[in-house]
C-alpha cells in the first residue's frame, strides 16, 4: 500500500511512533520533509449516460439511517485504461462496511460487466436474508431491464440518485478514488488480463488488510462482520488539511 494516507500509516505505527515520542503532528513534519506527502490525482472520465428510455428509480437513501452491513449496496463505473486501451471497473459496495462485494473490469461499458458484479456481491452475502438496496446513479446499465431483472430475481430493492451531484453517490465515489489512486494508477497501460489479476489482488488487500478511516482503522472485511459500530458517512468539506495528502514511500 506505497499511497496510504498519512492518518492510516499514522495509526499502523502508532505504537513505533509513541516509543519514539513521534504525535501525529511530528509525523506528519517527517513526511512533509522527506518528501513523503503526495497530492491525489485527478483523473476525470465520464461513464455515466443518464439520457435514456428506461425508467429511472426514487432515491431511497437520501435521509437512511444505515446502521448494519448489507443494508444499503452501493455500485459504480470508473475508466482505468488508456485511450488507446480502454477499460472499465465495475464496483458494488457495501455502504456500512466499505467492503466491496462485487466487482468486473472489461473493455466494455455495457451492462453485462455490472451485472457480473452484482451476481458475485449476491454471492459472498453474509447477510441474505437482510433486506437489501442497491443504490447507483441514473446510469443505463444501471435502468436497463436486464440490470433490473437480476435485482428483481435476488430480492433487491432499487434506489437511485436524482441529481449530477457525485456526493449523492458518495461512499461508490469515494471507493472508486481509493482503488485508482491508491492501487492501480500506476498500470493503467496494461491489457486487459493483466489488469483483472491487479485489480483482483488490490481488491483482496483494500478489504482485508487497508485500514479504513470510516471504519475506525478497520479493515472493511472486519467491518463487515459487526453491526455495533457507527456509520460514518462522508461530507462534502474536509476539516484537515492533511485529507488530500497521502505519503509515497521512497523507492
């Protein structure tokens, strides 16, 4: 993980640091000295089509309570290729816990990748007889009937965003910048098969090993195993500075 943020490495060593007499303030100067603080990139790629025929669904989340893992699933498109070698990943997440349930990468942008990722997060339910929402932008493999028949058929309601702004979709967002910046950003000049394996291997490492601030350090597959702690949802405004640097370790 050579991008995690500087208040997750902070509490990974946090018991290092204390031996050392190293508060995160300290921290963070060692950082910023060495060169180790790294603004985020920004990556712009439109996936969304919302100008189509099918229906379009009520948002049903907008003043949810989200209090358990698999209660609300959030799902998402986001480019990671090139130009010359486009390629899209499909995520379906889970809202509470951060864990992603499902996800695809393909070359195409119709809807039989998202739907591969909504029958594999169906799969590794732990939950399933929990009433489910699967929320997504207004996006046309999201309203396409075959989409809306596999919702149909697992017993999941539907529930969708009803403006362009992206924190209506926040948590899928917020998942998306984390696996681009954090983990892949540096192969999106691969092929296609290629791709599959990293991404395979840094969806396996966000779940199980990256500490997650939302999630209390914890790592998102932890998460996902209780229901005790409190949702923390994402705001539209940071209160530190700090929020858009991550360190880079040297090489």
């Amino acid at each position: 993980m050579p991008r995690l943020g500087g208040r997750k490495m902070y509490h990974l060593l946090q018991s290092e640091l204390k031996a050392l007499r190293v508060g995160r303030d300290k921290f963070f100067t060692i950082l910023r000295a060495n060169n180790l603080l790294v603004r985020a990139r920004k990556n712009y790629h439109t996936t969304t089509n919302s100008f189509h025929h099918y229906r379009k669904h009520k948002n049903k989340i907008a003043d949810l309570k989200i209090y358990r893992p698999e209660q609300v699933w959030v799902s998402d498109i986001t480019y990671i290729g090139t130009r010359e070698n486009p390629m899209y990943l499909a995520l379906v997440t889970d809202a509470y816990s951060k864990q992603i349930m499902g996800y695809d990468v393909s070359d195409s942008l119709s809807s039989i990748g998202s739907i591969r990722a909504l029958k594999q997060a169906a799969k590794r339910r732990l939950y399933p007889n929990e009433e489910l929402i699967h929320h997504s932008d207004r996006g046309i493999q999201y309203c396409s009937n075959d989409y809306q028949q596999v919702l149909k058929e697992l017993g999941i309601s539907c529930s969708m965003t009803e403006s362009y702004d992206p924190y209506a979709n926040a948590v899928a967002e917020r998942i998306n910048g984390i696996l681009k910046q954090e983990f892949i950003a540096d192969f999106f000049h691969l092929g296609l098969d290629a791709m599959k394996k990293i991404v395979a291997q840094s969806i396996d490492i966000y779940n199980q090993a990256r500490p997650h601030w939302s999630c209390q350090f914890m790592p998102p597959a932890e998460m996902h195993q209780q229901q005790e702690l409190e949702y923390k949802s994402y705001k539209k405004k940071t209160t530190l500075a700090q929020d858009h640097l991550k360190p880079e370790l040297l090489n």
